[in-house]
C-alpha cells in the first residue's frame, strides 16, 4: 500500500517503526494491531481508542491507556478504551497505586447517566448540570432564536449553548446516546421500524420507553441554534472587537465561543447539495427548498459564505432536469465558477484595480483559502495613490475587506478567473 520494503535486522526496523509511527501521527493509518509496540513511549494525540484482549496491570496498564489519552483540541477531550476482558479492577487498583483513592474520580469518565442527568465533580466540589436540564433550559429560555437581540441573551444564550455542545461532544461516544438520537428518526407506529432498531441497537422496548422520556433537541432546532451561534461569534468579533467594546456593560471575558466543537460537527458542501436535489424531488416548492438549505448553510461555519451563492443557484437552475445527486454537484460547481469569474471582473473593475496583479493576488488566496495583508501582493493591486494620501489606508483596508468576502464565497469552488 505504502510500497516500503524493510528487513528484520536492527536498523532496518528501526526504520519500520519510525515510518509506522509517522503515518500513524499524519492519519494515514487507521488501525494498527500490536502485541507489545507501541504501548508505551509513543504519543499521537489523534489516536481516539484501544481495544485491549490482554491482561495489563500496573505500570503497563497505564501505560498502553495513555495512548489515547493526549488531549486534541476540544473534539477530543479523553481518550475511549474498549475491553474484552474484565479490567476494572486492575484499572482502579492502577489509578490508585499512583495516585490516591480519589484518583479514579478525576481520571475516568463518569457514565451516561450521570452525563444526562448531573452530577458532582469530585475535584471541584462543582455541581455539573446534565445534557436533560440544558436541553429543558434551551427550550424553555431560547424557543425562538429570532428573539435573542439584547446583548445581555447574547452572551447568557451563547454560554448555554456552548454548555450543550461540551455536554454533547462527550455523550456522542456512549453508545446509548447513539440509539437516543437515532430514535428521533424511527416511526414508531411501523413495527417492522422498531424492530430493526431494536436489532441494530441491543435495546428493548422497556429502554425504547426510557428514551422517549427523555428530551432531545429536534435536528432542526440544532441547526437554528448553531446558526444563531455563529451569528453572535461573528457579531462579537466585528462589534465587541472594534467601536463598541468600550460602550458595553456586559462583560464577556467567561465565554468561550467552542470553535472546534462546531468543526466537528460540520456539514461538507456536497451534502448540502445532495440535501437540495433530495429535497426537490419531494416537493417542488424552490422557496421551502430555500428556506431548509438557509438554515443549514447558516448553521455551518465553513460555508456560511457561500449562502448567496447556493440561494442564486437554487433560484436559477432547472432542478427537475438534473438527474442525479453526481448532476447536481457539477451544475453547482459550473455555476460557481461562472458567478466567481464574473464578480471578480466586477470587483476589479469597480474598484479601479490594476488587472493582471489583481487576478493573481485573488488566485493566491483563492488557493491558500484566505486573504493577507502581509507583504507587498495587496499594495500593488491598488490604484496609483501616494501612501501618504488621507485615503490610501482607507481604500487598502476597503479592498482588502471586499476580497476578504470574495474568497470566502467562493474558495473550494475551481476554476479561473
């Protein structure tokens, strides 16, 4: 698969193990199945999980268990150790033997119920709210995002939703929360349904009737309150970072706007696409259609730019005459391409930029995916002005905005310009 060659002898495998380790850190490999390598002194902070079928204990055991533990980012907070044998004991006997007795309650995850239902951080002395109450306290304080307009349900709306992204982040690794969510798709009038997520899960009807107990977030209330999130991350930078921070009375310094939460859960343009050619073949309703993918589109950091340009495209394509989902993402990305040529002429042209220097700046950033500020590339697409002029900082700064935009928009799509 890698073509590599490498022999038994000490310096040949030597090499093995450090090119082995390397893809393993680049997540060029997947799973890796080892007997004793790679237990202990190896750190790859992306490894997620460690099925163990071994009898470990002690220093060994703590050992291959930290393998996975290297925090990465705020996706991945703890690392999943999944056994065929019976290592409870050994795990606590281990935790304790270097640590104390309370140890263990730092160190191991607490357990669904607790994630659902709160609990005590025994470090802290902390009540930690669970995953039913947030979800009580987002319907109940925030049912219509449409009314989050003071700065004061800003911030308390973004601390709670960022309270249910942590709490969720960690629930999606419990096989339980898995059914919980699955089961919001179930029609549960439909026998046959129910069965094969009975199947699928390991669960019985007496746990089916536990979750529907329990409250959930519709997937669409998700998506308007990730979109409401984004809205007020990107009013705080523009605002609170610039003329009004010294206006306000709210102070932000506890929030945490959970970026790498969000990414995780990110929505790839193709979906989005294939989501609009699904959706039109259920109903030809193009303004319905518009609506779904606004909120969705909104919802996603990564394409959140792009709304306008998956809207034109909605509005002006023949959709009932593209065949297939493969139809689909070609059409868009023809348009695009299209639309990204055309504003570009548009963008030079009414801001009297020097042409050939302009393209190649916009094509730099299209490929890198942003635009900079930085060296001498931005000054020389600008209009013939002194830098001494009142209005030279201004016009840069102006420019440099609107092709900020330009390659937001338009960034993924290909093409020439």
């Amino acid at each position: 698969m890698f073509r590599t060659n490498y022999g038994l002898e000490s310096k040949e495998f030597q090499n093995y193990y450090r090119d082995l380790a390397k893809r393993v850190k680049d997540k060029e490999i997947d799973l890796l199945i080892v007997v004793g390598m790679f237990l202990t002194g190896f750190d790859a902070p992306t490894l997620n999980t460690l099925f163990v079928d071994k009898n470990l204990r002690n220093h060994g055991l703590m050992q291959a268990f930290s393998r996975t533990n290297r925090i990465y980012d705020s996706t991945k907070t703890f690392g999943n150790i999944v056994t065929f044998r019976d290592l409870e004991q050994a795990t606590v006997d281990a935790i304790t033997l270097f640590g104390d007795k309370n140890t263990k309650n730092v160190v191991l995850e607490k357990s669904y119920k607790e994630y659902m239902e709160g609990f005590a951080d025994v470090a802290t002395g902390e009540a930690r709210r669970g995953y039913a109450d947030v979800v009580r306290e987002l319907k109940e304080r925030f049912p219509n995002v449409d009314e989050i307009v003071t700065e004061k349900d800003k911030k308390e709306f973004t601390k709670l939703f960022g309270e249910y992204l942590r709490i969720e982040n960690i629930l999606q690794n419990y096989d339980e929360y898995s059914a919980l969510k699955a089961l919001q798709t179930v029609d549960l009038t439909d026998s046959d349904a129910v069965e094969d997520f009975k199947s699928t899960h390991y669960v019985t009807d007496e746990d089916i009737a536990v979750m529907q107990e329990t409250q959930v977030l519709e997937e669409r209330a998700v998506q308007d309150y990730r979109s409401s999130y984004n809205d007020i991350r990107d009013w705080f930078r523009r605002e609170k970072a610039g003329r009004e921070k010294g206006n306000s009375t709210i102070n932000w310094d506890d929030v945490v706007f959970e970026v790498d939460l969000l990414k995780s859960q990110e929505i790839n343009l193709d979906y989005i696409l294939e989501l609009i050619f699904e959706h039109n073949k259920k109903v030809k309703d193009k303004a319905s259609l518009v609506e779904e993918v606004r909120r969705i589109i909104r919802s996603s950091i990564g394409n959140r730019a792009k709304e306008s340009l998956v809207v034109d495209f909605i509005n002006r394509a023949d959709l009932d005459r593209i065949q297939d989902k493969a139809s689909i993402i070609e059409a868009f990305f023809s348009f695009a391409q299209t639309e990204q040529k055309r504003e570009a002429e548009e963008l030079i042209m009414s801001e009297n930029l020097n042409e050939e220097a302009a393209k190649r700046y916009i094509l730099t950033s299209l490929k890198r995916e942003y635009a900079s500020e930085n060296g001498t590339e931005l000054n020389a697409i600008l209009p013939k002005m002194s830098p001494l002029n009142p209005q030279y900082l201004t016009k840069k700064q102006s420019v440099f905005q609107k092709i900020s935009a330009f390659v937001d928009k338009f960034k993924g799509v290909g093409g020439k310009i």
